[in-house]
C-alpha cells in the first residue's frame, strides 16, 4: 500500500512542477511583451527627434 501512496504522491508532485512552470512562463512572456511594446515605443520617440533635428 505504501508504494502506491508514494507514487501518487511523486506523479502529482510532477504534474505540479509542470503546471508552476508552464505558469512562469506565460508570466514571463507578458512581460516581455509588455517591456518589448515599451521599447518600440521609446525607438519611435528616438527616431522622431532624430527626424526632427535632421529637418531643420
């Protein structure tokens, strides 16, 4: 009986492991997206006042 109480307790251990990763990384991936939409917005601003200078 005890090992099937250890197997069960190390397959839900896994699938728990597995499900805190997949977690992380659909966190990290927003941030990164979010970070990712900061910067191109910050290229735009750059560019904008690089056209600017170049124009006048």
């Amino acid at each position: 009986m005890s090992g099937y109480g250890i197997g069960l307790l190390l397959y839900l251990s896994i699938i728990g492991f597995i499900i805190y990763f997949l977690i992380s990384i659909l966190r990290f991936m927003r941030a990164k997206n979010h970070n990712d939409i900061l910067l191109l917005k910050k290229l735009d601003e750059i560019s904008n006042k690089i056209d600017k200078l170049n124009n006048k």
